[in-house]
C-alpha cells in the first residue's frame, strides 16, 4: 500500500514538473534596455526567458534577455 501511494505521488510530481518546463533558454533573464541601442521595426516575435514576446529579436537583444523564435504562450 506504501508502495502505490509513494508510486502515485512521485508520479504526480514528476508529471507537473514536465508540465511546466519549457523550452526557453536559461540565461540572462533581468530586462535592461541599453540607451541608443538600434532595433528594427519588423514583426517576427521572440519569446524572452522572462516569459515576455518582443516584437522582434532585436528588441529582445537591446533587452539583454535570452530568447527563442515564436511568441511566448
């Protein structure tokens, strides 16, 4: 009986934690935009590992965040 519940709890953990991951970058998180840094005005959005869609990767880069192809979701 110990057994099953301990099987079912660490079933559940591991379940929620792959339920939460995601493919975002580790890295430099902390938003810090540089002055007189040049963005473009195109729209190809990028999902910084703040959990934040930037219009573009270069907005994204002036921010200083890591970041993948696509809008957060």
């Amino acid at each position: 009986m110990k057994k099953n519940i301990l099987l079912i709890a660490t079933t559940i953990f591991a379940a929620v934690v792959l339920m939460n991951s995601c493919n975002k970058p580790l890295g430099k998180c902390d938003e810090f935009f540089e002055k007189g840094c040049v963005t473009t005005e195109d729209y190809t959005p990028v999902c910084g590992c703040n959990d934040k869609t930037y219009a573009n990767k270069s907005l994204a880069e002036c921010a200083g965040v890591e970041y993948v192809n696509g809008s957060c979701i």
